[in-house]
C-alpha cells in the first residue's frame, strides 16, 4: 500500500485512556483502543457521553476536511447513509500543535472477508448488489472512493447490509488516486490507471469478490495481467457464475456501477432460478422413488396379506378333514 509512515506519528499511537477534549464544542472523548490506521490518519475507538463513537485523528488538516465533506455528502445523497453517520468536527489542542479530528458512528458489525467465511460464498452476489448501489450514488455525487478493500467494509444486520469504514481514499472524480492497495488497484496489474473514476471503484469490486474466494490473496506473476486474474476465475467454481461480469469490470468495459450491479442480479436471478428448478425437479424425483417405495410395500404387504390367508385356509380346512376322520 502507498502510504505516509504514519506510525512515527503523534496522533498514530494514542495510549489508551487518553482524554480529547473539542477546542469548539467542548465535547470530550476517552481513547479505548486503535482500530486502524493510513495514508489520511488514525481511528481509534472512543468513548462519548452519548455511547461508543469512532475518532479519526489526523496532522494533515486538509484530508480530514476532504472526509468531512465526503461524509457530509453521504447524509445528503437520496436520504440513505452510506458510511458512517458523521457526529462531530473539532480541533484538539496539545503541547506540539492543534490537531484536527472528526467522530462517526462506530459501526458494529463483521468484516466481510470473516462473513464470507462464516455465511459461504453464494452471499458474494448479494452484498456486491448493494456495494454498487451505494458505489453508484456515491460517483453521481461526483466521488470515486479509491481504496476499496474488505478492510474498509462491514457487514451489519440483520438482515445483512454491507457498510463502509475508511473513507480516507475517497477521491473527487477527474484526479489522481490519493490512497489504494496493490491487490485491489487497476496500476499494481497493469490494467489502467490510477485515476478516480468509476470504472477504478469497479475494477476493486471485482477484486473484492476474486478475494472472496482467494481468502489470502495471491502475488502477481511477471506483469499478472488479465490473464492470471481469468485463470484464477476460472479455477474457482464459486468465480465462474460470475465470470462475464468480472472481466467485464477488471477490464474497464462498464460505464457505470448501475450498469454492473443490473448485470449482476441478472445473474443472482438466474441462479436462483436454476436452483429451485434442481430442486424442484429432485423434490419430484424424491417423491417418484417415495410414491414407488410405498406402492412396493403396500403389494409386499397384500401379498404377505394373501399367503397368511392361503396358509390359514389350509390349516383350517386340514383340521376339518381330521376331526371328520375322527367321526368315521
């Protein structure tokens, strides 16, 4: 990943129990724990007087104010919240400078990759469905989010709904990728640039769902390439549904995340589908053998019926015979 070592950092290794008190609104804030760090800053877990709030710290003023107004754009598109709900904006006065900050909701939920695990992958298809919904408001607002990678997303619920985290990487449409990672950037495999732009947030969707079902990844071979990204497709059965619309994405051919995201319910649909067929037609198949098992035992039973019957009859009818031998 490119990024500023930001672990040399003042604000990148808050104790916890450290106290922030806002320069502005004079909301205090208690340090629990880091939850990750990058290129823009730090989040720690904090506490507030209103519960558990995530605190992004950062020296570099202008990153927290361009978060500030992607977060602010989140609550403003169609009425949905696609990140975290954006709570406070202050500045914390300290020894070596003012340094700016910014809580969101802390989202509580499970990582993506650790759900896929848990849950299976047929849940792939679903989530991306709703990643591109939120993808696609988000670029008619006139952003790319850049660094998107399963660290950066959360799956809350029930019933299930995938979530961002980070929105350091997000990027105004027309520049240059400010913040990305090797596995899910379009530059790292030699397939276009690091441009923000939607079919950039595309191309890491269909990386996200190769590494779904790459758990742990894989290195590029040599220049790696289409070639080695549809070979690894190919070589997964959870992939291959999938298959037109991935290298569809990975080679920039979608004109938007409305356009994939049709393709790709397209695809659920008929799955679906194919599946209630299987399963329909097992169920029938099940019922056959059913139907003709109970068939089998019914004449097994008439039949065991009738030669009690014939027994019986004899035996009678012998007796008959012997006590009329006896009247003689």
């Amino acid at each position: 990943m490119r990024m500023n070592d930001t672990t040399k950092s003042s604000v990148a290794n808050l104790q916890p129990g450290t106290k922030i008190l806002g320069k502005w609104n004079k909301k205090p804030y208690k340090i629990l724990k880091r939850l990750g760090y990058g290129a823009t800053g730090t989040v720690y877990l904090a506490e507030s007087v209103n519960g558990f709030v995530a605190l992004k710290i950062s020296e570099n003023g202008m990153s927290i104010t361009s978060e500030v107004n992607v977060l602010k754009h989140f609550s403003k598109v169609q009425g949905q919240i696609l990140g975290p709900s954006l709570l406070d904006v202050d500045d914390w006065v300290t020894p070596q400078g003012t340094i700016p900050f910014y809580a969101m909701e802390y989202l509580k939920g499970t990582e993506l990759l650790m759900y896929m695990s848990n849950k299976g992958v047929e849940w792939i298809g679903i989530l991306m469905v709703q990643l591109l919904g939120d993808l696609d408001r988000l670029h008619q607002a006139g952003w790319a989010f850049g660094d998107l990678k399963p660290d950066n997303l959360l799956v809350t619920g029930p019933p299930a709904r995938i979530r961002w985290l980070d929105v350091g990487g997000t990027t105004l449409i027309g520049r240059s990728i400010k913040e990305y990672t090797e596995f899910y950037d379009r530059g790292y495999w030699g397939l276009g640039l690091r441009k923000a732009e939607p079919s950039y947030d595309l191309f890491a969707v269909a990386m996200i769902m190769i590494n779904c079902s790459y758990p742990a990844r894989f290195q590029k071979k040599g220049e790696g390439g289409l070639k080695q990204l549809k070979a690894a497709i190919e070589a997964k059965p959870s992939l291959v549904p999938y298959r037109h619309v991935l290298l569809k994405a990975l080679q920039g051919k979608y004109t938007g995340a409305q356009e994939m995201r049709k393709d790709l319910v397209a695809i659920i649909g008929s799955t679906t589908s194919t599946s209630r067929s299987n399963t329909k037609s097992t169920s029938s198949r099940v019922n056959r053998t059913q139907r003709k098992s109970k068939q089998k035992k019914q004449k097994k039973k008439m039949s065991g019926f009738v030669e009690f019957f014939l027994i019986t009859s004899f035996l009678l009818l012998a007796y008959v015979l012997y006590l009329f031998g006896q009247l003689m």
